[in-house]
C-alpha cells in the first residue's frame, strides 16, 4: 500500500515521542540541536548558557508534545520554546560570562585570523563586537529579526510587545547597530594609524 504523501517526515518520530519513546525522543534531538543552539546563543552571546537553555527546551519539548497539533510545526514550535527560556534567563539577568572574557577570546581570534583574512574577518568582529555593545533589548529584536526570520508580528508576539513598539525599537536598534559599527571601525583606523607612527 502506498503511503500518503502529505505525512510530515517527523509525524512517525513525533508520534513515538507522545508514547515516551527514548529513541525517538533522541532522533529528534539529533536532527534540531545544533539549530537550537544557535538560536539561544545568538540571544544570550555565551556557549554554557546556551547549551544549558537548548537542553531545557527540549526536556519541555518532551513533556508538552502531546500539545503539539501539527507535526509539521515542530521546529517552529521548538524554536519558540527555546527563545522563551532564553529570554527568561536575559530577563533574570543570569548571563554569566563577562564582557571583558568574550573581548579577550574575539581579539584572539582576530588576531589569528588576520594573517589569512584580515579586512573581511574584521567586518564581521565588528558586527559581533557592535551586538554585543547594545542593550539587551535591542539586541534581541535584532537577533530576532535578522538571525531567527521573524517578522515584526511575530517578535511582538513572542516578546509580549505592541506591533509597532516593536518596530519602532528595531528601528532604533538597527540605527545604534551602525553607530557601534562606525565607533569600532573607527578605533580599528586609529589603532593602525598609531602603530604605523610608532
């Protein structure tokens, strides 16, 4: 007998998974994890963290999926889950590692990978480092917007926020985003020109 073409590829897993089945539960893990990583990094900027939130959000993954009406929404249903508690830790300030560290470990970086590509890796140190000198909020509807897709419906809803609160504070953000920008750049030239006079 032929199999119906509209089954989603996951029906079967997330099936087995409402049944508590271990092995279902960790073939799922395995096809979304690493995405769910870097969606809750990208929110909180620290790798333990991040971990610590993707692990959590797949344990209630678990425990909710018999509240789960469409299996084709999984991953979307997973990804809001997980940037719910990784804005709940935001919200409670328990972010732990410190600017200074991750400075440090970027500039190390950098300086490696400026023998290879300087001019290009440095762009993208600057965007990282320009995130990072934002408020939170402004870097979350950034992260938001530009890394998860989300529309500004959808970060309204997710963020509890009026639709046009919300564009407006990624107007905002995306306007202090590019002034942080021109700031690191132009403390990259004036760290070059002072080295070439000395």
């Amino acid at each position: 007998m032929i199999k119906s073409l509209n089954i989603h590829p996951n029906q079967e897993l997330i099936n087995a998974c409402r049944r508590n089945d271990r092995k279902a539960q960790m073939m799922l893990y395995n096809n979304y994890y690493k995405a769910m990583y870097h969606t809750a990094k990208r929110i909180l900027e620290n790798a333990a963290e991040a971990e610590d939130v993707m692990q959590e959000a797949f344990i209630d993954a678990f425990q909710k999926i018999g509240q789960l009406s469409d299996e084709a929404s999984f991953g979307a249903w997973l990804k809001r889950i997980v940037i719910n508690r990784a804005l709940d830790v935001v919200k409670r300030g328990k972010v732990s590692q410190s600017y200074q560290e991750m400075m440090k470990q970027e500039l190390s970086e950098v300086d490696e990978a400026e023998e290879e590509d300087g001019d290009a890796h440095y762009r993208l140190f600057e965007v990282r480092e320009a995130m990072k000198n934002l408020p939170k909020q402004y870097r979350i509807v950034l992260s938001l917007h530009l890394f998860e897709g989300m529309d500004h419906e959808e970060m309204a809803q997710i963020l509890n926020l009026e639709y046009n609160n919300v564009k407006t504070k990624y107007s905002r953000a995306r306007q202090r985003l590019l002034e942080e920008v021109k700031k690191l750049q132009n403390q990259h030239n004036n760290k070059e020109v002072w080295n070439v006079e000395n």
